[in-house]
C-alpha cells in the first residue's frame, strides 16, 4: 500500500507518504511560498521511502477550503503528477483533515474546525467520528460570519473540540462554542491526517482521474447567492 497526501490549502505546507503502514512526512508554516516548496517536499519524502511517483497506488490532494490560490497550487501539482505516472486521486477537505487530526491525538466526540476566511467570515464545518474512526461531516461545510455559528451548530452540539484559525481572529464571537478554554493546538491541516481519510476514501472506491480533481471553495457559491438577483 503506497499512497501519497499534499496540502497547500492553506497558510501550511505538507505533504505525506505511506509505503506499507511506514509513515514520512513534511510539514512548514510557509505563507506565499507553496510553489516554492512543495514539489521540493515530495521529492524528499519519495526519496527517503526510495520509491518513485509511478509505484504509488494512488494521490490524496487538499481540496479546500482555504486560500483560493493555494488550493489551485495544490490541485495543480496533484494533477500533473497524477496524469505523469497514471494514478487514480482522491480529494479531502482541509476541515475534515483538522478534525482527524484532533481525533487521532486527542478523541473528542465532536469537533468544529473554523478557518479565518477573511472579509469577517469563516470557513467552518462539525464533524464526528464513524465507527472506523474517520472524521464524518454531521453538515455541509459553510462560510458564515462568526457570529452566525452558535445558532447554525445550535442542533449538534452545545460545545465541540476547536480547531483551525478562525477561534483566535473571531474570539469573543466564537469562544462559547468550544470545549477548551485555551486557543486551539491544531490551527491547520497537516498531510498525516489527510493520508488517513484518502486511504479510506480509496478502499470505498471512490478514487477518480486526475482531470476529476477538483477544488471546493465553499464561498463561491455562497457569494454568488449574494448577488442581487441571483437565488
């Protein structure tokens, strides 16, 4: 089983290569610098598992939300790979991820991840582990103003494990939905994590070509509908 994971959807860096259960990774807070430093961070980590990108079973990509540009640097960097050596990909949410990741360290029951996605608004979304330990969304993913997340997570959960960026830069407007009293360790996604939701993804199936990779951004849509006229 060897499968590869890439992030660059948001402020971080990361990528993760497992060849039978074995686990090597990269990771780096590096805003503005992903085209710099992820096809770097790939060829590391094939080059310490001595394999190459054609002996992969499959691609795993970060497919947003987050920075507009750096899930296209992503996706584009899944996709050229995936086209050159012919491998199936499966795209993840970097909210999920977060919400695995919280999961896999610290097993809360529910987790929101939030994501500062600027012009006072958050990318946000609820998730729950299934019985195979997977993060699952209770609810679609959204981009909200903060102060609109009580009453839009009010039917889930009272509280729930906090990850992502969005609970420092809307503090007093979401501070009363998460379980912690400190700020959050996990502020974003880290390739590890998606390597697990991906592998799973793939043994149910769902792995597609890699003209099929696409972003979800969330706000398009949204914005779109806040458009006058538009419905």
């Amino acid at each position: 089983m060897k499968y590869i994971a890439i992030d660059a959807s948001t402020e971080a860096c990361s990528v993760a290569l497992m060849v039978n259960e074995k686990v090597y990774s990269r990771y780096e807070f590096c805003p503005q610098s992903h085209s710099l430093v992820l096809l770097p961070m790939i060829d590391d980590v094939l080059k310490e598992a001595n394999i190459t990108v054609q002996e992969l079973d499959g691609l795993i990509f970060g497919r947003g939300p987050g920075s507009f540009t750096g899930v296209r640097i992503g996706i584009g960097v899944a996709q050229g790979l995936a086209f050159s050596a012919d491998l199936p990909v499966v795209g993840v949410s970097t909210l999920q991820t977060m919400a695995q990741q919280a999961f896999e360290l610290y097993k809360p029951t529910q987790v929101i991840s939030a994501i500062d996605a600027r012009m006072s608004e958050v990318y946000s979304g609820i998730f729950e582990a299934d019985a195979q330990g997977i993060m699952q969304p209770l609810c679609d993913e959204s981009v909200l103003a903060p102060e609109l997340l009580a009453n839009h997570y009010q039917s889930y959960s009272s509280k729930a494990y906090a990850v992502g960026t969005g609970w420092d830069a809307y503090n007093s407007e979401l501070s009363g939905l998460k379980s912690q009293e400190s700020s959050p360790e996990i502020l974003f996604p880290n390739a590890k994590a998606m390597l697990t939701i991906g592998i799973h993804l793939f043994k149910q199936g769902k792995g597609t070509s890699a003209e099929n990779a696409q972003p979800v951004y969330v706000r398009d849509t949204v914005s779109w509908k806040k458009l006058p006229g538009k419905e």
